[in-house]
C-alpha cells in the first residue's frame, strides 16, 4: 500500500547515494565563507558527503615580497596576513626579528604590547561575534558587534594612526608611546563593553535556536584537533588547555593573572562559548596591565643597520590559534626567508572531518566557528 | 643546554648515536637528520614516552642556492601537562637542489598535509608517500616554483598601454 511504496522509495534511494551525489561549489564569492574561500562540496540533497577547500584567491606573495624588503619594511606587510588581528601578526614577526638581531625589548614596551594585543584580541571576537551570528540568521548581532569595534577603532586611531592596520610594533618595542588620556579611554571602553557583553550573551546563549544549530554540530576529538594541528579556540573548543600565552609565555604574559577558558565537546557551540569567555579573560589582562605598566622608554636600543643573522621561530597566541613566523638572516638587513605558519590554513583541514554528514547549512556554523580569514590562510 | 631538557635531549639520541642536539638562541632544540632516517625519526619522536611530540607546527622549506640544497624544517612541540619539560624540536633536512625527494610525515602527522602541498607548490620539494600532492596556493596550472631563489616569472609579457 502507500506505506510501503514510500518505504520501497527511500530504501532506494539509501541504496545508491552514489547516484545522487551532485557536486556544488560554494564560493569564492559567497557571504557565508568569511572571505574568498572556495569549497568544494559533494552532496546528497543537502548532506554533505564530502568537501574540499580551494584556496589561494587572495594569495599576495606576502613571503616572496618579504625577501625584498628591509626588517622594518615587512612590518606592514605582515598586518595585512591576518587583517583582523593585525597586533598579533606584527608582534610574531618582530619577535623572530628581535631573536635575530638579539634585541630587548625594554618593560614598558612590553606592557603596551599586551594590552594593544589584548585589545586586539576584543576587537576580533567581536567582529567574529558580529560575523557568526550573522551567518545563522541573527542580523542585529553584527551591527552591536561593530558600534563596540568603533569604540576600540577610536582609541587605536589615537594611538597609532589607523583603525586597523597599524604598522605600529617596531623591533626592540613599539613606535610611539600611548597618548595621555589612553588609559582613560581604554578603561571607559571596559566598562561599557563588559555592559554589551551581557546583553550579547543574552542574544545567543541559551537562545533554543542558536542551540540547536550549533550543539552537536561540527564535532572534532581532542586527538583529532592535536593530530590535525589545530590550536586557539579550535583546539580548546575539544577540551584541550593549550594556550600559548600559558604555556609557552612570551613577552610579559607571565605577570598576569588570567584563565584559558576550555569547551567541552569539541563542537560550534563549545568554540563559540571559548570565544566569549576570552572576551572577559582579555579584559582582565588588559585591566591588570594598565594598572602595572611602568615608565621607561617604548623603544630598545636597535642597531641603525640592523643584521638579521641566523634563523629562529617565534609563536604568538593570536584570536584565531597560533601564528608563527620563521625567519632567516644572511646578515644583511633583508630576511633572507620569512614562512608565516597560519593557523586558519591549518584549521582549514579540519573542515572536511567537521562537516561530512551535517547539512549545508551547519557547514556555514562550523565556517564561522573556525573564524578564517582568507589573508593569512593565503598570504 | 638547560638542565630540564637534558633528558629530552638523551631521549632523541636514543637508537640514533650520531645525531647532535643543540639548543639555539630562540629556545628550540635543533637536530639535523637526512632524508632517510627521516620516517624512522619521526616514529621515534612521536612515539618515545620520553619525547612524545605529538603536535606538529609547521612544515617549511629554506632555499640555500649558494650551498646547492634545500632545507626543510619542521617545528615539534608536545602537548600535555608537561609539555614545558619536554621543550620545542626543530628538525632541519637538507635535499639536494636538483632533486629534492623527501618522505612525507602525512601519517604520522595528519596535519603535515597542507603545509607540504604548500612547500611543494612554492618550492617543488617532492614529499614522497603524500596522498594528495599537488599545488595549493597557485593555480593548477602554474609553471615553476616562485619561492626558489632562482625563480623566473614564466608568465608571457603583457604589453601596457599608458594612459
């Protein structure tokens, strides 16, 4: 009768996926895919069977060019990698630098640092914020995302000279000291973003919706984020407490007090619960520093002819895992070699693990909780 | 050598006597091993309780046109409670220019996978046993290795028109 003819049908059409695969092509130009990222996607109706990353849509020669140029020169080329991060970029390039060179960076510089990269670190989780709950349908989230990255936009402006591409940390410390008032601002901004933060919290966490299309969804193991060389809220999303500012600390990461919040299940909604805990984590680092930053000069005692001589890898916590820049002298003032090690481009991997079985519609929420940016991935 | 990674560095030597560990400048330990002892090493540093590096950084390669190699340099570190004990292993391989054949670590590092397509695709360094080798930042189609240092742009002129 007609429960068994509908019973013979779908038992077909188990029977020979095969048949029905169809090939789609999502992106390089698409809203959801942060970027022009492509993806090569196999699939049965709307399940995904299997997919590809295709990318190199925004590659800039960033590691040729850098062989060209002199030391200081390649700073701003290394803001433009990852261009949401641009702090945390700069930083992980200046420190290989200073390893070459032998230069130390003196206190106070080291302070500013921290909190510029702190800072940073709230301006791209916001703007991740803003993006992801935008992708699963959640519109008003972005533009309260953006009103609180105008704020932080305002105070790097004064600081540096630009809202997001600063060109602003030098080898041996930073270019210019912060302004007077910036503490002021800074502070002001704390307060009324630990304000948002709770109203954010409420748009999404606990939002039955939201729930269930990110719980469950893009699931990865802890072995399998290690064994796939994840590592930020990626690797800490599947429960693993690896944080490079914890583990391995750099510059003065060492003098404050502050958590690594960890997720539980290794899906969207634990990388996304590790995010906005960092949000508090960043403020308290940046609260800490302001209160303890000493006096001194912003800049070491760096070499008018700098040699780079030798080879070293420096690894930064940045908001989306950990960036790594490994750098060669020749003794001559222009690197010799400088690989930028992404940790988008890796994550990249993870995708096909996350997303076979789950529809096209969970592939743009594993999408937005990996948190790429195509400039780093392609350099 | 720090005292703390002495240990560490008995345990690299560990079936592999001719092999000098050095701490550089920037914290990391260096080894430098040939390509054939490549899987064996890798097996061994993954697999050594006393080593245990299960987290593989980065897969890059080093053009020294002067001196007729290649050098690819992969960056080791352990994840776990101690991982500060066990320190961070940089392991150098030198192939030679004009024919650069190096085994792939795919599988013991499933990681390794993106970053030697991209070694592959910038500098033309074979990983041999690679599942999936080909090119991943440049089109499929792009003729020559833009990151050696001997690297001719192939592309036909175009002719400009100034306006």
């Amino acid at each position: 009768m007609a429960e068994t003819a509908v019973s013979g049908e779908v038992k077909q059409q188990a029977a020979q996926p095969a048949e029905r695969e169809l090939f789609l092509n999502m992106g390089p130009q698409h809203p959801s895919t942060h970027g022009v990222l492509r993806l090569k996607l196999r699939v049965d109706g709307e399940r995904v069977l299997g997919l590809e990353p295709d990318i190199g849509y925004l590659h800039r020669c960033f590691e040729k060019i850098a062989e060209r140029r002199q030391v200081t020169m390649v700073i701003p080329y290394t803001d433009r990698t990852d261009y949401l991060a641009a702090i945390t970029s700069e930083w992980a390039y200046v420190m290989a630098a200073e390893k070459l060179m032998g230069v130390e960076v003196p206190e106070r510089a080291e302070y500013i640092r921290v909190i510029v990269g702190e800072m940073q670190r709230l301006a791209s989780h916001l703007l991740w914020f803003g993006t992801f709950a935008l992708d699963l349908g959640a519109t008003t989230a972005f533009l309260y995302a953006f009103r609180e990255r105008e704020s932080l936009f305002d105070i790097f402006q004064k600081l540096t000279g630009a809202r997001m591409l600063y060109n602003y940390l030098r080898v041996g410390g930073v270019r210019n000291d912060l302004y007077d008032g910036f503490a002021d601002d800074l502070l002001r901004f704390l307060d009324v973003l630990e304000d948002k933060l709770r109203e954010y919290n409420n748009l999404l966490t606990g939002n039955r919706i939201f729930e269930t299309r990110t719980k469950g969804v893009g699931v990865i193991t802890a072995e399998q984020a290690i064994a796939y060389g994840a590592s930020g809220p990626v690797l800490r999303g599947s429960g693993v407490p690896y944080d490079l500012r914890k583990v391995d600390p750099y510059s003065v990461y060492d003098r404050f007090e502050f958590g690594v919040p960890v997720g539980e299940h290794g899906d969207v909604y634990s990388r996304y619960v590790v995010r906005m805990q960092e949000f508090y984590e960043s403020i308290k680092i940046i609260r800490q520093a302001l209160r303890d930053i000493p006096d001194g000069p912003w800049l070491g005692d760096v070499p008018r002819r700098m040699k780079l001589n030798g080879d070293a890898y420096a690894r930064v916590e940045s908001p989306r895992g950990e960036v790594g820049v490994y750098l060669v002298g020749d003794g001559t003032d222009q690197p010799y070699r400088c690989h930028y090690r992404s940790p988008c481009f890796v994550h990249l991997q993870l995708l096909e693990p996350m997303g076979v079985g789950h529809l096209i519609a969970d592939m743009v929420a594993i999408i937005g909780s990996i948190d790429i940016v195509m400039g780093e991935v392609d350099r | 050598m720090p005292e703390h990674l002495q240990p560490v560095a008995a345990a690299l030597t560990d079936g592999f006597p001719e092999l000098v560990v050095e701490h550089k400048a920037d914290d990391w330990l260096e080894v430098k091993i040939t390509a054939d002892q490549s899987p064996e090493f890798f097996r061994h540093v993954k697999e050594h309780p006393g080593l245990a590096f299960d987290y593989l950084s980065d897969v890059t390669a080093v053009d020294y046109i002067d001196q007729g190699l290649f050098q690819v340099v992969y960056h080791l570190v352990t994840i776990g409670t101690n991982a500060r004990r066990r320190g961070k292993l940089r392991v150098k391989i030198d192939v030679p220019r004009d024919n650069p054949r190096v085994p792939s670590v795919v599988d013991i590092w499933p990681t390794a996978n993106f970053h030697e397509r991209e070694v592959y695709d910038m500098m033309g360094i074979v990983f041999e046993g690679h599942p999936d080798l080909r090119r991943i930042l440049l089109r499929e189609d792009w003729v020559g290795y833009p990151l050696r240092k001997d690297y001719v742009d192939q592309r036909p002129k175009r002719t400009r028109v100034t306006r």
